[in-house]
C-alpha cells in the first residue's frame, strides 16, 4: 500500500451564523474561521467539489459556497520581469 497524494482545493462556506461550523468538519478538514466576517475554509478532494457544492449549499446555515481558484492559477513567473520592465527614457527622447 503506496502513499496517493490527493488533489485537494478549498471551499469558502459563507454562513448565517457560526454556531453550526463543528458540523462542516465532516464535509471536509476546516482550515480557518472568520468571525467577524462569518465564513469558513475548508479542504476537501477536488474529486468532490461539485457533489459537495450541492450538498453544503442546501444546509440551513449556510449563504453560499464559493470553490477557490488557486488551482487554476499559473505558480511559474518565469519572463514576467521582462513584461514589466519600463522602456529607458532615451527612447521616448527621440
């Protein structure tokens, strides 16, 4: 038995009210918990975010889920700097 790492991305879980966020723990593993702005993040498999989706936005307590987008995102900067670099001012002189 070989150790599969899993895809995994987040959920933010908006919701009414925090008193019921110990019952998203089965859903998912619960990563953080803003109070003040009342919404949760949880990681799930990313195998699982459409059922999961479904599942947690019919709860009662909950306003609306949003999937992160991180996993989409591109990690690599490579010849970014070049786009960015300003043209010298000698060329504008002339």
């Amino acid at each position: 038995m070989a150790f599969e790492m899993q895809d995994r991305q987040s959920l933010i879980v908006y919701t009414y009210s925090l008193k019921q966020t110990r019952q998203l723990k089965r859903y998912g593993t619960v990563m953080y918990v803003s109070k003040k702005m009342r919404y949760v993040v949880l990681y799930v498999n990313r195998d699982d975010i459409s059922a999961l989706t479904d599942q947690l936005s019919h709860l009662r307590f909950v306003k609306r889920v949003v999937a992160s987008n991180r996993p989409d995102i591109r990690e690599t900067f490579n010849g970014v700097a070049e786009d960015l670099k300003t043209p010298d001012l000698k060329d504008e002189e002339e």
